[in-house]
C-alpha cells in the first residue's frame, strides 16, 4: 500500500486540522496568552506534543483569531462581495457541503469547526533512516479537543458512512489503556488509526505512529518535538506566530527516498539513486528551515530563518559568502519614486556562486550519467563552457564576474504605455569593483548583440550609442518599438546601472544624485519605515497597491486589442483589481548571521 493510500482515511477528519480553533473571548488583536518560552521561543504555535523526530511540522494556534482578522480586512471584504466570485466558488462549496452533511449528519462550516476543536492543531512527518529504496514515513496528527461529544458524533457517523460506501473496515483496538480505532482496507491493509487521549483527539497513518504519539503524551523517554534542540532553535527565530513550519533537512532524505520508491514503481525511468542523494547533501546548505506567520497593528507579518549546516563541504563557499555583515543598501538609492518593486542584496559574491554551482553541476552530471558514462557526462560540463567562451569572447571568471561587487539589486521602475504596449521598466544595478573591466565587459556585450541582430536577419540593426547625461556617459539602443524598450546602462560612481530605456536610466540616476526624489520618499515606502532595520543584507519592496493598477491597465489594454473581453468580464475584472488593491505594499528584509539566514515580510492590508 502506497503512503498516499495510507493517509487517505485522513481525508475523512483532516478538515479540522486546517481551521480548527475554538473562539476566544479576545479579539483578533489582542495579546497572546502564556508568558514566553524558555529560550526566546514567544510562539504558542510549538509542537510540543508531536513525538520527536518529525521531519515535517506545522504547528497552528488560535487560527480563529488569524482567520477572524482575514475576513475583516477590506480585501476579504470586497472579493467577497463581487458575485462572479461568489457564483464560481459556490458549486464547489455547496457540492463539499452536501457531500460531508449526508456523511457526516452537520454542515461544514465555521461553527461545525470551532465548535469541535480547540486551541491547537499540530501536523508531523516522520521520515525513515534515509536511503533510497527506504520507504518508511509516516503522518501524525495531534488535535486539541473542543466538544468532544461534537466529535465523536461526526467521526461515529463517518465511520458508518465508510463502512457502506469506501469498502473499509473499521476495528477496535488498544493500546495502554486508550481506544484506537484502526481503519484498514479489505485486504486487512492498515490506512490509519484514530482515537481520544488527554482531551486531544490523535490520528496517524500507521500503527507505531499512533503509539508514539501516546506516549509522547504520557512522557515517555522519547520525547516530544518540545525537547528537539534543532527545532526549539528554529522557533526562536518567529516570534508570536499562529503558524509555523519547521523542515528538518535531515529527515528529507529519507522522504526523498519513500517518494522515488513510489515513482519507480509508476514506471519512472530515472530513479534518484543513494549516490545523488549524497550529492544533494554535500551541497545542501541548510540544516533546518522556519517559517511563522501573524497578524500584528502594521498587517501580516511573515518570519522565516535558515540554519546553516556546517557539515556540507560543498557548501562552504556559500557558507562563506553569507557571512557577510549587514550594512546600508547604497545600491538602492538609484530607485526613483515611482519605483513599483526591487530587491537588493549586499552579500554576493559571483565567482563563488559560480565555482559552487559548477562544482554540483559536474558531480550531479556524473552521478546522473549511465554506468560507465558519468565521466563523459561532467565533461559535458566543462565542454560546454568552453564553448560559450570561445563564441562569445567572453570568459565567465575573469570578464563576466571578476569585476561584480557585493552589491545587486533588479527593479521594476514602472510602466511605459508608448507604442503598441505597456513596457515594464525593468532595471539591473551591480557594484563594480573595477571599472576599467565593467566597461569592457560591456563593450563585448554590444558586439555580441550587434553580430546577434545581423546573423538573426533583422531588417533594422540595433547600434548603440552614446550620450552625455549631467557629465556621465550614457550608452543606448535605440528601436523601433520606440521610447519604452531601448536598453541603455551607464557605469556611475562603483556601479553598473542597466535599464530597458534611456528616459529610466536617466530617472535612476536623478535619483541617485538627489535630483529627483528616491523610492525612500515614496508614500507606500516610508509606510514601512519602521519595518526596515538601517543594515541589512537583503532589501525588498512591492508597491503592490500600483502595481495591481498596472496590471488592470495593461489587461484592459490586451482585451481591447483583442476585443473579445465582454463588458461585465471587465468590470468583474475592474472589481477584483480594486479588491487586491487594498494589500497596499509589501516589505522584506534579511539579515545573517553565525548560525543562518533570518527572513522578514510585512504585507500590509487594509
């Protein structure tokens, strides 16, 4: 039997683990209840009764309260209320309805799911030792009750239902005192077990799963995720999330393994052999991955934090890199107001994102090459860039990254709506840390482009030009599809500014002189002021509230031309527009450290 077979049973009582909290007497804004943890973790969102040793968890608390401040929000409001949403989501939602009430004698919906569930819902993935043929996996689920008697009505009626319709067969078993209730196929082929202990409602896909999960709850001296040393670090790192979600790397291996055992058995013709797994962990870069989710006064807040692995060799060179100390993002200074969205970065470091990368491609190649081919397999590797070299004149070490500094940021500077179409305005800034070899990078590039253009048979050649800007030196190519897409870039100061137009080359570098103002006086921007920290080694930043303007003008435009958009499809798609304009803006920032990478997104909603 398939794990896929295995948790399906699940389907019958997982509705609750998604939306399943009880309600609060506090509003969706109020202060979490508990005093913080031991070891900075603030999240009552902790697994803490999860037997240890999950590869996977999702821990949710107080999702009421979470859902609550969703549906109060403009955005939820206004989508909700435009009826072609409503008529396209309402068969779907009647049909699960009806399906589930005549299953299970109540209706689906909010008050069936408060009402039996309590405070927290913790979901597990167990992973076995880690080879590729291991197929040992399981799922835990450890539930909160609220009314009990409510659940154990819903659960008696489902089994009846089953039992008449799905073929399954349900026995009774127990363990150390508790009811199991086992659900198995015909065949006596064991899809899950489910039962009641310490008020929280337990569901697994297999026997030694439901087992351990009792004695975590009892104690018992394997533990519980709450003692797990990786895990309590990782909750650290999220605040006071209703949800989190905690990957451990270590266990992905043997999930990997489970998987491609199915795969093979479907006839898949490349199968992930233990020699590519341990590629895969030589070059893995994390141990462990966070991720936590909450409302807070200034909208959704999104916290996530990678732990370094020290063990992987072939990942030192990244390691390395992301060692680098926070500081200011001069680069994006060269962002004008009207700036729609951009991120930055100050930790790359190009020949070794370059080295890293071909070493895994030339490992990976020869694993992935057939017996006896692997070798000519990574040569492939090595075969291929030479060739790109010799074609292009351009050597990847030495011309194309040599002179790249720390500094990187791409940005979406706006919209052109000259010509035939709406252009982005998307640009490029690299720090230099030679000039001297950025310019002539560049001027191999303009021939590359150029020999391009005349072997594809293009009836007009691009040629770039050159033009003084406030005493800097401007290169552009004009074409015929006019202002909005003539790429043009200038090296300025310690950087190399690339945009798809003259006119948003020139805005970029007002703005980095001071002529014109920057995205940091945008409104929307220095809406999140507070968020930003002043150093940081990654920036981001999403007008979304006019870039959802954009978007609706630029499919307005498109149907138009068209003409085969109906006037009630374009106020339907006016209306939702406006519904997805109320997420106003969205931030992000990273910062490393020592042991990792921290993450922070704020969305900002009304």
């Amino acid at each position: 039997m398939s794990f896929l077979a295995r948790a399906t049973w699940l389907g019958l009582a997982l509705f609750l683990a998604v939306p399943g909290c009880r309600k609060k007497e506090e509003g969706p804004e109020a202060a979490r209840p508990g005093a913080a943890r031991a070891g900075s973790v603030e999240t009552e969102a902790v697994a803490g009764d999860l037997p240890a040793g999950a590869t996977v968890v999702v821990s949710v608390h107080d999702l009421e309260s979470f859902w609550t401040r969703i549906k109060a929000t403009q955005f939820y409001t206004q989508l909700a209320a435009i009826p072609e949403v409503r008529q396209r989501m309402r068969p779907a939602l009647a049909q699960t309805s009806q399906r589930f009430q005549a299953l299970a004698g109540v209706p689906l919906n909010e008050q069936t799911l408060f009402q039996t569930l309590g405070d927290k819902v913790q979901i597990g993935v167990y992973a076995g030792g880690g080879g590729a043929s291991d197929t040992t996996q399981r799922v835990v689920v450890v539930a909160d009750m609220g009314d009990k008697d409510a659940m154990g009505s819903i659960l008696a009626n489902l089994r009846r239902a089953a039992q008449d319709s799905l073929q399954t067969k349900f026995t009774s078993e127990t363990y150390k005192g508790v009811e199991v209730t086992v659900v198995s196929s015909p065949e006596n082929q064991v899809r899950g077990l489910y039962g009641f202990h310490r008020e929280k409602l337990v569901l697994s896909s297999d026997q030694a799963g439901f087992q351990s999960a009792v004695d975590a709850l009892d104690g018992g001296e394997a533990g519980t995720m709450a003692s797990d040393t990786l895990y309590q670090r990782a909750l650290t790192h999220v605040g006071e999330a209703s949800i989190t979600l905690f990957v451990n790397r270590g266990g992905v291996r043997g999930l990997m393994g489970s998987m491609q055992k199915a795969r093979s058995a479907a006839g898949d013709s490349a199968p992930v052999t233990d020699e590519m797994l341990d590629v895969m962990d030589k070059y893995n870069i994390q141990s462990a991955t966070v991720a936590g989710t909450q409302w807070t006064d200034e909208g959704l807040q999104i916290s996530s934090y990678a732990l370094l692995d020290p063990g992987s060799a072939g990942a030192e060179p990244l390691r390395e890199m992301l060692r680098t100390p926070a500081s200011e993002m001069e680069a994006v200074g060269y962002f004008p107001d009207s700036t729609l969205a951009f991120y930055a970065v100050n930790l790359l470091d190009a020949p070794r994102i370059y080295d890293f990368a071909l070493a895994y491609l030339r490992d990976a190649s020869r694993v992935r090459g057939a017996a006896g081919d692997g070798a000519d397999a990574a040569a492939m590797v090595d075969s291929g860039i030479a060739t790109f070299e010799a074609q292009s004149s351009l050597r990847i070490r030495e011309d194309i990254l040599g002179w790249m500094g720390k500094e990187a940021a791409i940005g979406l500077n706006g919209v052109v709506k000259g010509g035939f179409f709406p252009v982005p305005q998307v640009s490029l800034i690299i720090q230099s840390t030679d000039q001297a070899r950025a310019k002539a990078f560049f001027e191999k590039l303009e021939a590359q482009i150029a020999r391009a253009v005349q072997s594809s048979g293009q009836p007009i050649p691009i040629q770039f030009q050159q033009a003084d800007y406030k005493g800097v030196a401007i290169r552009f190519a004009p074409t015929p599809l006019g202002e909005g897409l003539a790429p043009a870039y200038a090296l300025h100061d310690d950087y190399a500014v690339v945009a798809l137009s003259r006119g948003a080359l020139q805005r970029m570098l007002d703005a980095k002189t001071g002529a014109t103002p920057a995205v940091g006086s945008a409104a929307e921007f220095k809406a999140l002021s507070g968020f930003y920290p002043g150093e940081a080694n990654l920036v981001g930043f999403a007008n979304t509230a006019q870039l959802m303007t954009e978007v609706g003008t630029a499919l307005t435009t498109f149907q138009q031309m068209s003409g085969q958009a109906s006037a009630q499809t374009q106020d339907t798609m006016t209306k939702v527009i406006e519904a997805f304009k109320n997420v106003q803006s969205v931030g992000s920032y990273g910062v490393s450290d020592d042991g990792g990478v921290e993450q922070r997104f704020l969305v900002r909603v009304r």
